[in-house]
C-alpha cells in the first residue's frame, strides 16, 4: 500500500510539474496587458480581470490594450503551418511506408535505413546552410512547396524506421496467403496489409505532423513573409510601444495546440494499437 502511494505521488508531482507551463499558458492568455508585468501590481497565476483581447489582437491586429497594431494577423501564418505540415507529413509517411515495406519485405537496399538516418545525426545547421544555398537556386525559398518538401525529408528517416518495425512485426504468410488467391503483390500491400497496419499508419502521421507542426528553425531559414509558420510568427509579436506581448503570445499558444490535440482525438481509436505495434518480438 505504501508503494503505490509514494508511485502514486510520484506520478502526481511529474504531473503537475509537466502542467505548470500549459497551465501558466492558458491563464496568461486571458490577462490583459496590465497584468503581464510584475510592475503592474504583482504577477498573479489567474488573471484578475479576464478578457478575450489577446484572441481578438491576433486574430484583427487591433486591441483596445494595445496602442500598435499588428501588420500581419494569425490568418496567414496558421494557413502555410497547417498547409505545409500536411503536405510534408504526407510525402514522410507515403515514402517512408513504401520504403520500409520494400526492405522488410524484399530485403533489398537495407543500408538505406542508415543513410536516412544520417539525416538526424549531423546538426541542424550543418545541413540546413547547403538547403539554403539550394533552394534559393531553385526559387524555392519562402514557398510552399519549397518548406513541405524539406519537411518531409527531414522527417522521413522517423517514418521510414517507425513503419519498418510494424512490418517486420507482420507475418509475411498474410501477404502470401493474399497472392495464392490471386492478388498481384501490390494488391496484396494495398488491400491486405495496409488495413492491418493502419493503426501503425496513423501515430506515425501523427508523431510527423507533430514535429513540423512545431518547427521554428527550418520555417526561419527558409521563409521571409508570405509562408512564415505560427511559431515563426511568435517570434515576431513584439512592438516598441509595449515590448513583448507576452499574452498575444500566450492565446496564440493555445490556438496553435488545437490542430494535433484534433488530429489525435480524430485517430485516437488507432493509437492505442499504432503506439505499441511493433514495440514487441515473437
């Protein structure tokens, strides 16, 4: 009894640990500027005079707290961070599934785990200054095409290791079973082992979603204005009249939460299953 009390209070203590900056968060953003510095009056956890003004600052540019507007509201970066996230959350995880499936299946070219991996080892600059220098040579710098595609290649060794171990879990007597009744071996990936491996599909999307939903360095490097992403855009809000704009800051925070807490409600039936398929061998 002793035990699970103190794993409990352990648990609880992370917990609330882990919370304290969501939950600083979601209060700040309901503060009005007044209350955003300790010169204020003190700095208080829940914000004593609640207001929406931080939502309507970044969603028009315009609030009554702040004598400044913005030039450019939340519209814009939310469309190229979802747009841009999407697309190269797709290209990771239709070239990774295809890879990984090839080398668990065909066991052919299996050194090219190693070399995708060579992606993540070497540091981010390191690699992003030779990106830089190719894709302003080809007009790619600060488009949309330019910034989904470098997200998923650099994602793409996540997809191709995470998909390579639900397929190596899979009996291959399955697909056998499939072209002995007649199914050719892409029907056999299509209609038969896809299904199977939805689930395994599915966290795997939504682990990549959720790296290029948050990523501030290659978004930095590689737009200018037009294709700027949320958490370039953060960045951004801070004028001279009023510094940083710690609760613009804050509601924007909280907005760009909603679209993988969606995602992962939306496929929450195939998570439990995607999150440990393939965590263990027969």
């Amino acid at each position: 009894m002793t035990g699970l009390f103190l794993r409990t209070l352990a648990v609880a203590l992370f917990a609330a640990i882990a919370f304290l900056p969501i939950s600083w968060m979601a209060t700040m953003a309901f503060k009005p500027a007044a209350e955003w510095t300790s010169a204020a009056g003190g700095l208080t956890f829940l914000p004593k005079d609640p207001t929406w003004d931080n939502f309507r600052y970044v969603f028009t540019g315009q609030s009554p707290d702040q004598p400044v507007g913005l030039d450019r509201t939340v519209w814009g970066p939310l469309f190229a961070s979802l747009l841009t996230s999407v697309v190269g959350t797709l290209i990771a995880v239709v070239c990774g599934t295809a890879a990984a499936y090839a080398v668990s299946r065909e066991k052919i070219a299996q050194s090219i785990g190693l070399s995708l991996l060579q992606l993540r080892i070497f540091p981010p600059l390191a690699v992003m200054i030779p990106v830089m220098i190719m894709w302003a040579f080809l007009g790619m710098i600060d488009t949309w095409w330019g910034l989904s595609l470098i997200y998923g290649i650099v994602t793409l060794p996540f997809s191709y290791w995470l998909m390579k171990a639900y397929f190596d879990e899979l009996p291959r007597e399955i697909e056998e079973a499939a072209i002995v009744e007649g199914c050719t071996p892409f029907e056999a990936f299509r209609q038969i082992v896809l299904p199977i491996v939805a689930s395994a599909v599915a966290s795997t999307a939504l682990f990549i979603f959720i790296l290029n939903w948050s990523d501030y360095l290659i978004a930095l490097l590689l737009t200018r204005k037009e294709w700027t992403t949320i958490p370039v855009y953060m960045n951004s809000l801070a004028t001279a009249a009023s510094g940083q704009l710690y609760g613009a800051k804050a509601a924007l925070g909280l907005i760009a939460a909603i679209p993988p807490i969606v995602l992962g409600i939306s496929i929450q039936r195939f998570l439990v299953r995607g999150l440990t398929f393939g965590a263990l061998k027969q």
